[in-house]
C-alpha cells in the first residue's frame, strides 16, 4: 500500500504543477478583463462628464 500511495504521491505533484501554472494563466486573463472593464467605465465617466460640461456651457 505504501508504494501504490507514494506512486500516487509523485503524480499528484506534478497535477498541482500544472494547475497552479493554469490557474495562474486563468488569474491573469481575469484580471486583464477587470481591468479592461475598469477602463471602459471610467473612460465613459469620463465622456459623460465631458458632454455634461458642453451641454452647460451652451445653456
């Protein structure tokens, strides 16, 4: 039983291996789309702001 358990042992490893590097590579594309939809939103604050002051100006 011992060397069934170790065999699985070593397996196991390399299975942690490879999903830390895909949950890493998974982490990162989330949070480059965070970050995208950040920049959308503040970019359309930004636009908004932008149209509310010309509209104010013009009255």
């Amino acid at each position: 039983v011992a060397l069934v358990s170790s065999a699985s042992g070593s397996k196991s490893q390399d299975n942690t291996k490879k999903n830390r590097i895909q949950r890493t590579q998974k982490k990162a594309k989330e949070t480059e789309l965070e970050d995208h939809l950040r920049n959308i939103k503040s970019s359309l604050n930004k636009a908004s702001v932008v149209d509310s002051k010309a509209t104010s100006s013009h009255i």
